[in-house]
C-alpha cells in the first residue's frame, strides 16, 4: 500500500462543462498500470503514446472500446474493464447522425429535395399560409429549424413548452401502439404553430426527425424499418447486430440505436469515404444551416453549430451571437455524440476519425445528464466521456501531424 501511495499522482485535468472550468483531480498512475487490450492494425503510425494515457486512466474512466481508423479502415482498437468491441449498447443522441444519413439517403435516391415543403408528402401537414406550419420543409426538420419541436429541458419557457406538448404526445401514441406516421402526426398536432419562424433558429430535439421519417415512409412506400436496413444498416455493414428498438413498429430516430463499437466504427468509417451515401449528400450533409449567430441555440455554445444530424464541433467555443471560431470551420470536425458517452468524429482536416463507445450511466439518478454541475453528477457525456475525448483528440492530433 505505501508503494502504491508513494508511486501515486494526482493529475489536473482540465474539463470544460457547458463553458465553465472545472478542475478535476485524476489518478494518472499507480504501480502497476492497467492494461487494456489493444489491437494495432497499421504499424506505420505510432499509437503507443495514446495506448499508455488509456491504461493509465482505467481505474478513473475505464469500462470503455476506442477505434482509430483512417480510409484504410480501422487502425487502432482499444478495450477495458468489462468493455469489449462487440458489446452493444444504447447510443441516445448518438443515434442522430446514423438516422438522418438514411433518412437523407432515402430522399436523395428518390430525387426528393430537401427543401420540399412537408405537406408535399403528409396529407395531414397544413399548406394553408395562414398558418407557418406551412413553411416546414424537410431541412428544416432535419436541421432542428422547424420553430415547432425543442427538448423539454430548455431554459426557454416557450420551447420548453413545445417540448413538454410533443414529447408527451409521442409518448402517449406510442404507449397505445402508435406506429411512427401516426405519432408523427400526434406530435404535429400537439403544436397550433411554430413560436418561430422556420428556418430562423435553432432548437434541439430528439423527437423531430419522426416528422422526416413519416415522410420517407411515403416517399419509399415502405416502413420507416425498411428504410433503415435499406439506406444505413445494410451499407453500412451493421446489420444485423445493430437496430433501433421498436425498429419494426415506432423506432425513436434521434435516440433509439442500440450497437456495438466495432459495427460503428463501420458507419464513421463509412461517413469518412462516402461509402454510406455519396459525396454530394454528405456534403450537403455537413453543411452548416444557420449562418447567423444570433440563431444558434443553447445547446451550440457548448457542441457547435448543427448542420443535418451532426454537428460541426467547436466544444466550448461557441458565444451565443458570435461567430464560430475559424479554427473550428478549419478542422472541420464531424460527429454527434450521445447521452450515455458515446462520442464519434470524422477529422475531415487529417483524414481520419474517432469512436468511442463506454459504458457509462445516463438515466434518471443522473437526470439523463442535463445538471449544471456535469461532471460531478453525470460522468457520462458531459465529464468523463469529454474529457477522454479530448484528451485523446491531442493525441491523435499529433499521430496524424494536425496542424493550424
């Protein structure tokens, strides 16, 4: 015990929790350091550095599997603890950038623009211009813009409003058997009109893209299952391991994917080659919507600013009606990260990407991760998984010689 006292350290780790400083004091040694297991494809990049910060941070971030890969494919494959490659798991919102890829997928193949007013497709959705429901295109639902849908949770006393009435409409469609076109609709009615104009700014929500699926199942003239194994989980190679549950009957598209991290080190490789849709769909894909600062919503002072279910990352960098930094628009940074730590990113810059799938907690003892205090009471996304991946970002930086 005194050799493992005195061969002790205490680390500083810098965490940055929805823009406030938060020292966290780490264990970043101890006698005998943990060893994961690791698995290097490619002998051409030297990963040892980043496997020896892995093991030394096991007995404070462990229970986790990191893959490293460039176009070549997956390069470098890391485990703890009780974590293995092909453990599957929930993914929360990390179910949003997989979602939206075949739902955007699905219109590109049919020729559908994206900019096509909802009510081209649902019967039920108003053209009538009296009401800006009207104006709703299928951009704006897949870029968080409809003015009509936020989460429950914001600061905002009318989105929160609007969130409150969809997600319980959902809810109480589904509990009564509902499929995703009939809760898609309930959610709808649960709104008269938008609080703004569409297009205007940005809410966060893990409920709207049921409206772009409602529309998919039309535009296919299949189920919204179909359309998942078609344009996503078939290409992508994750079938059959991976699904959403209720996939057959009312799948929640931002937030129900359950995988493994070797099958989604399939779909991030595949978003970095364009293997999954093509490249003018996933260009258009990692396009920033809003332009405008002042559109921007809480949640990008902390992610970025939000193109068509991912996010171009610039942690912690965002000020609410300021420009995004331009160190963020040169990386170019792709991902979309989930509740229960899972973290992902293409490096567009370097040419290579991240997946990082733990197994963290993120449930009502955490109140699903939103607490101001982050780290201390939600260890998840907003504290161990971001520092984990931040510093394993400088890491990878360095393998693959990033530089501004």
């Amino acid at each position: 015990a005194e050799a493992v006292a005195a061969r002790s350290e205490l680390a500083a780790v810098t965490m940055m929790v929805r823009g406030v400083v938060a020292w966290a004091p780490v264990l970043a040694a101890v006698a005998a350091e943990a060893v994961g297991t690791a698995r290097i494809v490619n002998s051409s990049y030297d990963f040892s550095a980043l496997k020896h910060f892995l093991n030394s941070i096991e007995s404070v971030y462990g229970n986790f599997t990191m893959t490293v890969g460039t176009s070549e494919g997956a390069l470098f494959e890391y485990s703890n603890l009780d974590m293995a490659p092909d453990v599957v798991l929930g993914l929360a919102s990390g179910s949003k950038w997989p979602a939206v890829t075949a739902l955007v997928g699905c219109f590109a193949a049919n020729n559908v623009s994206l900019d096509s007013p909802m009510s081209t497709f649902l019967g039920w959705w108003t053209s009538a211009r009296s009401n800006e429901k009207s104006l709703v295109t299928l951009r704006h639902v897949l870029s968080m813009t409809t003015g009509m849908i936020s989460d429950t949770s914001s600061g905002n006393s009318s989105e929160s409003a609007i969130g409150n009435a969809t997600t319980r409409a959902w809810e109480r469609c589904s509990l009564l058997g509902g499929d995703v076109t009939r809760c898609a609709r309930a959610m709808y009615e649960a709104v008269d009109a938008p609080i703004y104009t569409p297009g205007s700014k940005f809410m966060y929500s893990s409920f709207g893209f049921q409206w772009a699926a409602a529309a998919a199942e039309v535009v296919e003239n299949a189920t919204t299952n179909d359309v998942l194994e078609k344009y996503l989980l078939g290409p992508a190679g994750m079938s059959p391991e991976c699904y959403w549950e209720n996939q057959d009957t009312n799948p929640l598209l931002g937030g129900g994917l359950q995988c493994s991290a070797r099958k989604l080190d399939k779909f991030v490789h595949g978003m970095l080659v364009d293997a999954v849709v093509p490249e003018p769909v996933r260009v258009e894909m990692e396009t920033v919507q809003l332009t405008d600062p002042s559109m921007y919503g809480s949640a990008s002072v902390f992610w970025g600013a939000y193109c068509l279910g991912n996010w171009l990352e610039c942690l912690n960098n965002m000020r609410i009606k300021r420009p995004m930094p331009t160190q963020c628009f040169r990386a170019d940074r792709h991902g979309h990260p989930g509740c229960g730590g899972y973290w992902n990113f293409v490096h567009r810059k370097a040419g290579y990407y991240f997946n990082f799938l733990p197994s963290y907690t993120c449930n009502e003892t955490n109140n699903y991760c939103d607490s101001p205090l982050g780290s201390a009471n939600c260890p998840a996304l907003y504290g161990w998984a971001q520092t984990v991946r931040t510093m394993a970002a400088m890491y990878l930086d360095d393998i693959f010689g990033v530089g501004f």
